[in-house]
C-alpha cells in the first residue's frame, strides 16, 4: 500500500477564528469621529496658514486656491469645504495674522489727557508695528481692491478711529482744525511711513519726530512775511 503524504499543514481551528476575527475589528466610533476632527482642524489650520504666507508673499491679488491648496497639501475641494466664500477665508487669515501681529490699540490712548502727548505715543506705536507688518500691509494696500469688502472696511475703519481719537480734546477749529486733521491723517498713514523711512532713510524714531513737527506747524502756522 502507498501512502501520500499532504505537505499543507492544517491551520487549528482556533487560529482560523482569530485571524478572521482581527480582520473585523475596527476602532470605536467616537474614537473614529475624534480623529476625523482633529483631522478637519489641522486642514483648516494648514488651509489659513498657507493663504497668510501666500498674501504676504504673492498679495491677495495673486493668491489662487489652487495655491493654497498646494501650500498647505490638500485638495482644492478641501479648501472649498472649510471655506465655501472669500469671505469667510479672509476673515480667519486676518484673525490668524493679527492674532500674531496686533494691531496698536487706540483705548489705551484715550486716557493720556495732553494731545500732543497723545499724538507722540500712537505715532511711535503705529510706527513700530508698520515695521513689524510691512510685508504684508505692502502687498495688502496695493491689492485692496481684491480684498472683500468687510475686511477691506474692518481694515479702514480702524484708521478713523485711531484718527478720531487723535482729535479728540484739541482745541483747534475752523481752519486750523481741517489743517490739524489733515496733519494727523497723514501721520498715521503705512504709506507715509514708509515713504519717509525706506525712501528717505529716516529711522521710525526720526519719522515720528518729523510728523510731531508737522503737527506743530499745522496748529501754529508761521505768519508769512509781506512781499515773500
């Protein structure tokens, strides 16, 4: 009599079970919701910190979604998802930015009784955060006309009020009123800043100087001479 002998060992039963068992198993439901969560956070964080460092660079102007999508590794429909308008993305990349680069703020201003003292101050401070933000107010100013318009009036907006408060209290009307706000809206203005400090050479601190001496001679005018 011949006997075959099978090379194929046959697997235990129970080893059968086990292996078709951990192929069923899967995580909990509210651990699968988690991480898709953290997931969705991270895409939204990737998504407006991408769209900050493409407005600094490119501009608004320039800045695609087909950009962003790339900067931050997802999928166009991605950035869709998270941000279905303009709106919405411009709001969380200026949350996002000046979250990081605040923008001065005027309160403090108020309770300095002296307006020239006042004046003195803001400019000093808005001085140093225009250095501090230049990249990006550059290209943000130049492209204004891209950007949506409740952040381009949220944007102004701050501006008239940092005016406002420097007009507050002085005593100067007619006239030597419309000289002094225009003197201050001047001063408080990115583009004069930076005419005065990368064109002209000037430090924040002379700049500054030079728009309190400005100021000065908006309120008190020198009399012109007859025949000059």
């Amino acid at each position: 009599m011949t006997y075959v002998y099978s090379e194929t060992v046959a697997k235990p039963p129970c080893q059968d079970w086990m292996t078709h068992v951990s192929a069923k198993v899967e995580p909990p439901r509210p651990y699968r919701k988690k991480m898709r969560a953290l997931t969705e956070t991270e895409n939204r964080q990737r998504i407006v910190e991408a769209t900050v460092e493409l407005h600094q660079t490119l501009g608004p102007a320039k800045t695609t979604i087909k950009a962003i999508a790339e900067r931050a590794g997802v999928q166009r429909g991605t950035v869709y998802n998270h941000f279905p308008d303009l709106e919405g993305l411009f709001e969380a990349c200026n949350a996002h930015y000046y979250e990081r680069h605040p923008m001065p703020d005027p309160a403090p201003w108020a309770g300095i009784a002296s307006p020239s003292e006042r004046f003195r101050v803001a400019v000093r401070e808005l001085y140093r955060w225009y250095e501090e933000t230049e990249a990006m107010l550059s290209v943000g100013i130049r492209d204004i006309d891209a950007v949506p318009p409740g952040a381009r009036e949220a944007f102004f907006g701050y501006f008239h009020q940092v005016a406002r408060s420097l007009l507050t209290g002085r005593p100067e009307r007619g006239r030597a009123r419309a000289r002094t706000a225009a003197a201050v809206g001047h001063a408080i203005s990115f583009a004069t800043w930076h005419s005065l400090v990368r064109e002209g050479s000037l430090t924040s601190k002379e700049a500054a100087e030079l728009m309190e001496a400005m100021l000065g001679a908006a309120v008190n005018p020198s009399p012109i001479e007859p025949g000059s």
